[in-house]
C-alpha cells in the first residue's frame, strides 16, 4: 500500500467506521453489545471509553496510539481485504487490521471466546 493511501487510513477518524462496524455485525444478528466487548478485549477501551474516543473524533492513529492491546493480539491471523495479517509489516496498519478481523469473525458468527483468543 503506498504511503499517501495509509496515511488517509490512520486519519480516518473511529467514528466514522464505527457505524459501519454495528451495521455489519447486525446484519449478522450480533449485537452493539458483542461489538463493543471485542473492542474492550483488544484495546482496553470500555464502553464509555469508546464513546469518549468517538465523541473526541480520534483518528485511527491516536486511537491505537491510546489503546492497550490485549496481550494475545499475535493470536489473531489470517487474511483481511486480501493481505495475510501476519505479513503486514507497519504496526499501526497490523492494530488496524486486528480490528477489522475480529469485528469479522463476529459477523461471520464465530464465538466470543473463539475471538477472544
């Protein structure tokens, strides 16, 4: 991906994605609720922490910048929009794309405990 490309992604603010997280995993029949605990599980951010970072209109940079990820993120592999996670070599684009992953294995209906490694 080239430089221009990721920079527009880690400005990207996380309250601009996140509906689009509730929306896909709804679709699903899972719930903001699951939502919510799987980001809890990955970034340490509580639900009135979510909503303080959304509310700020944190960009994705700063977002993960704050986070504290889940001692087990290395756990979470295999391919997101065509790239192999364990391959992507900048590390704010791999914290990203755990997100992505874990908010996918929701829809797809995996169980929380199966996503929470």
């Amino acid at each position: 991906m080239m430089k221009t490309n990721l920079e527009r992604v880690y400005k990207m603010t996380f309250a601009s994605v996140y509906p689009m997280y509730i929306t896909k995993v709804e679709k699903k029949g899972r719930s903001k609720a699951e939502l919510d605990t799987i980001i809890e599980w990955l970034t340490g951010f509580d639900s009135t922490t979510l909503q303080q970072l959304i509310d700020e209109q944190v960009t994705f940079e700063e977002f993960f910048k704050r986070a504290t990820l889940n001692e087990n993120v290395s756990l979470i592999t295999g391919v997101i929009c065509g790239v192999r996670i364990e391959e992507i070599e900048d590390p704010l684009m791999k914290q990203i794309r755990y997100l992505d992953k874990v908010v996918d294995e929701l829809a797809k209906g995996k169980k929380m405990e199966k996503i929470m490694r």
